[in-house]
C-alpha cells in the first residue's frame, strides 16, 4: 500500500516528523518497560531540563523543551504525584512556582543518565549512521532502519543495563 505521507513530500513533512517521533518513543518505552521504570518516555525531557538547568518557573521550563505550559503543567503534576519533583512557591514572587528535583527523581535521574540515556543515544545515533543527502530522504531512510530494526531493539543491542 502506498505510504501517503512519503509520497506528498514536503506538504507532509510535518506529520512525516511527527510519526517518527511518536515510533522513537514508543520504542523508547519499550526499552523503559523492560526495565521497570516509574515514567512515560515523554516525560524524560523535562527531568533532564531539572536535572541540565535546575530548578525553574514552570514557564521557563515550558520555554526550555519548547512547549506549551499547559503541557509542561500537567506533566509536573504528574511528576508530583510520583514524587519525582517538588514545586514551591518563588521565594521572590510567592505567585511563580518553581520546579525542582525531589531526591527520588534526582535518584532516578542519575540511574537513567548512567544505565538507559546512554544506550538509547547510542541506539538513535546508529540508526542515523551514515545518512546524508536531501531531508526527504533522510526521513525515507530514518523511517526504513526503525522498520527494519524498531529503536528498543536497538537499544537492546546497545547493551541498555538494567538498574
């Protein structure tokens, strides 16, 4: 059957990208499954942003993964709920909230950076080994190696160590 969003080109590029990004991560939870992780993949992000940047306003934290602040709110409660982050008021503007790691998600933190980051980059990176070229091929080429061989088995070849 023929693939529609390959064949309209550039008028579909972004659905095209949207695809490849929901597949890498849903293979990333694969990955996260097998290792009897508390959280979505999606939800990764904006740990690292605490973890890269500190702790933040939720608008600033919403700005630093590119994405609306409702989402980043919702997904903070979420994080709460499993306490993995705390959000205090600002001790400057009691009405600003600020999000920071609890020790549990600094703990969980440190365990992905040391035994899952790793093999998932390696596994992103060796699927886009070697490509070069116009995008429109690159993607082509992209989406071929996740059929092929999906990210979570990639990463399995990565040697992802379980906590």
């Amino acid at each position: 059957m023929e693939d529609i969003l390959r064949s309209l080109g550039f008028l579909c590029l972004g659905s095209r990208m949207k695809r490849i990004g929901e597949q890498l991560q849903a293979d990333t939870q694969r990955v996260l499954d097998r290792l009897d992780m508390r959280i979505q993949s999606s939800q990764y992000p904006l740990l690292a942003a605490l973890d890269r940047l500190g702790p933040l306003p939720v608008g600033e934290l919403a700005q630093s993964l590119g994405v609306a602040q409702p989402g980043v709110t919702r997904s903070v409660a979420l994080l709460v709920e499993l306490g993995l982050v705390e959000v205090n008021p600002s001790e400057e503007d009691q009405r600003r909230r600020i999000v920071s790691l609890s020790r549990d998600g600094r703990r969980l933190v440190d365990q992905a950076k040391r035994d899952i980051w790793p093999g998932i980059e390696n596994a992103v990176a060796d699927l886009c080994a070697d490509l070069s070229g116009p995008l429109l091929g690159q993607l082509a080429a992209i989406e071929d190696r996740l059929a092929a061989t999906p990210l979570h088995r990639r990463a399995e070849n990565a040697r992802v160590v379980a906590p």
